[in-house]
C-alpha cells in the first residue's frame, strides 16, 4: 500500500510524520493509495479540500485537539488499520457570494458556510428556500446551514441539530437570533438552495465563512449541496462517522 503523509504546522504532527515515514515510506500525493493526514480537525479539513481531485481517501490521525473527523494515533499496525478502514462519502456545500462591490466568489465547504455579523449591529438577513421566501427579516448574530458531517461542529454549539450521515437533509440554524426571538431554525431536504440576502448591508456588514475561509462585505449567498464532489474518508471499525454522530448525542 502506497502512503502519502501530511501533517498540520504543529510540532507534535510534524514528529509523528517523521515518525511514520521512517516506518512506512512516503510517496507524493498523486501515486498515493491512501492519504494519512496528521492534525486536527481544521486540518483534515485542509487536506480535504486540497485533495478533492485525487481519488485517493483520507485517513486522519489526531495530533490536534478535538479530532472528531480523526482516528487515534499509533504507530503499529497502521497498513492492517487502513485495509480494515470503514470508507464513509460526504459531499460538500457549494457556496456563491455577491459582495457589496458587484463581485462574485465561490467557495466549497465541507461543514458549513455560516453568515456573521461583521460590525456592531445585529444583521438582518432574508432567507429564500428553492425561490420561495421564507423569512422577510430574521435579526441575528448570524446563521449557517450545515451538512450532516459538519453538524456537530459550528451548527451544534449554535444548538442546531446533530444530523446522521445518511441524512438526506442540511440544518439552518440561527445563531443568537433577536426577532423572531429564540428561532432555532429549520431543516431542508439536501437538493435545497437557500439564499440569505443581507438587509441594510452598508449599516450591518456581515461576512460569508465557508470552512474557515472568510469573505467579506456580502450582499447575497447562495448554498447548495454539490453533489458532482465527493470526499472519501476512512475511519476504524466500529468508529465510523455514523457512529460518532450517534454516539455525540448522547454525550
């Protein structure tokens, strides 16, 4: 089995990756069978992204804090831990932002893509589900629409819902929502296309976040599941994604 190593900037990653690679070889990204990321979760992420085009899955190993995308780590037995792997398939969201200036940016997001207040004042945002209107105004910090993979992060400290991985379904979810009070959100089938277009724009800025990667002074967003783009990810049996989303639950 051909393995390709890559480790996030911290030192005990960068340790392990030395440490695997005299164990097992190395080979570039693109001859490699299996990808072993070494991190976090941001970082696994990271690695996600940027290996989108090849089609070898990702196996993480946490040497990062939280590591919920992540296996443990250890050194022995690691090619008999990637043949046994479970392979779990995510499709991430799509986003499309116009800026106040008329430019467009695109952006893919494996978790969420999430529209925060950018100044002082709450924003004001309306939603608009498959071209129907749903919320004139909605007074917020902010809201996000998550996919089931990344429903345990962002949108779950928002008090969103932990969604299972086979859900055909994404999560909107209000973040410290002011009118109409305490709205926790909804639930859309995953072909949905949501839009969010920011109200009084120029008076409450509000930025576009997909995966960590922010975009500034929005006018409108618009977010759908890709489906044409797939992640592979491998987990040890019996800790697959399904598993640990149900597990989080009861927590």
């Amino acid at each position: 089995m051909k393995i390709a190593f890559v480790a996030s900037p911290a030192r005990v990653a960068l340790s392990a990756k030395e440490a695997l690679i005299n164990r097992y070889g190395n080979v570039p990204l693109a001859q490699a069978d299996v990808i072993v990321a070494l991190g976090g979760d941001g970082f696994m992420l990271q690695t996600l992204h940027e290996t989108q085009s090849l089609f070898a899955p990702v196996y993480g190993m946490n040497r990062g804090t939280i590591g919920f995308l992540m296996n443990s780590y250890g050194e022995a037995d690691l090619v008999d831990r990637l043949h046994a792997a479970e392979r779990a398939e995510i499709h991430p969201l799509e986003m499309c932002a116009t800026h106040v200036d008329g430019s467009v940016s695109t952006a893919l997001a494996i978790n969420e893509v999430s529209l925060l207040r950018a100044g002082p004042q709450a924003a004001k945002l309306q939603i608009t589900v498959d071209g129907r209107l749903r919320m004139p105004e909605l007074v917020c910090d902010g809201a996000l629409v998550a996919t089931p993979a990344g429903s345990t992060a962002y949108n779950y400290s928002a008090h969103g819902p932990i969604l299972p991985i086979g859900a055909d379904v994404l999560a909107l979810t209000a973040m410290a929502a002011f009118r109409p009070r305490r709205w926790r959100g909804a639930l859309l089938p995953n072909a949905a296309r949501v839009q969010f277009d920011v109200l009084e724009a120029e008076k409450r800025p509000v930025m576009a976040d997909a995966d960590g990667k922010s975009h500034r002074d929005v006018l409108r967003v618009e977010i759908r599941s890709q489906a044409d783009v797939s992640h592979a990810i491998l987990f040890d049996p019996g800790h697959g994604l399904e598993e640990r989303l149900i597990s989080e639950q009861f927590a």
